[in-house]
DNA sequence: CCCTGATGTAAAACTAACTTGACATGACGA
DNA sequence: TCGTCATGTCAAGTTAGTTTTACATCAGGG
C-alpha cells in the first residue's frame, strides 16, 4: 500500500518528528510507514490524513485489486 | 471508533461468516469489530468499506476529538 | 422434539503493528 | 572543523490485531 505521507509532510515543512509527536507515535512509525514498510492502524491513518486535512482515501492509495490484493 | 458494519451487513443480507469471507478474515474478526473491540488495519478497514461501496469515514465514525481522543 | 444456521463467548496461539535505544550518514551553519 | 539536525538502519521488546478451536444460545423448520 502507498502512501503520500511523505510529500505532505514535506508540503506543509513538518520533520518526521514533528509529525510523529503530532499523531502520537514514534519516530521509528513514520519512518516505517513512509517507507510503505506496512499497514497502519485505522485509527493513526484517520490522525495522519487530519494532520494534512484530507480524507483518509486521499493519503492512502490502495492498489485497485478488484479480488486479493 | 463506532462504525456501522452491522447496520450495512443486514441491509445486504450478509451473514457474518459472508462478509469475513469477503475481506478474506475470520468470522471472530468481524464479530469483534461489529462489537467495537477493537480498531482493524487500514487495509481491512478499505476492503470492508469496498463490500458496501462506500468510504472509509462513512463506515467508521471516529468521535471528533479536537485533540487526542 | 431435533436439526441446522446464525450469533456469541472464551482462551491460547500467532503475526503484525508499534516502541525503544543505539548507531550511521549527509547537509548546513558557526 | 565541529556540532547539530534530519533522515535512515538494525535489532529486540511490547502490545494489539487476527486466527483457531471449542462450546453455548436462540430461532425457525421438518
């Protein structure tokens, strides 16, 4: 799953720190997640898309598998 | 997080054990989120929003805290 | 009355999300 | 050159999502 985290970020000049402590978690998570290295919780993917005030949908790009993934 | 599964399964006519195979979880998966235990991963989150064809925020109502919830 | 299907619970086990800490690198300014 | 800030890696540990199995209840139909 990709993700525009880390060009939002950079939009709005945040660090990833920054970001992290805005979400409540740590460094090592936005690290991770920008680097698509998994799947977020629902919950810090809907406090990542209100940093950036977006929906969810417009943050996390879900490859278009009509079955599986 | 509240969300709608229920409401949105019945509507459709799905059993539980339906809509788990759909998304491709356990039947306990469902029944656990149907019963708000617990907050899914995001890719779960997408795959069951897909079924009732409609968003991630139309499915699971997060209560708006201002800060951090 | 019994059988079956749908829903629910409980507990143990596994996996994936997330944390913590230690360390490496490149860019930049003093 | 030295310090620092932002980014990154790695590895080990904790927590929470998810699975599996086994069992209980209730409703409806034969």
């Amino acid at each position: 799953m990709e993700n525009r985290l880390r060009e939002l970020r950079e939009r709005d000049s945040l660090t990833q720190e920054d970001l992290a402590a805005r979400v409540g978690v740590s460094r090592q998570t936005i690290i991770s997640l920008e680097r698509g290295r998994y799947n977020p919780s629902l919950l810090l993917a809907y406090k990542l898309a209100r940093v950036f005030g977006l929906r969810i949908e417009d943050v996390f790009i879900f490859e278009d598998g009509k079955g599986d993934e």
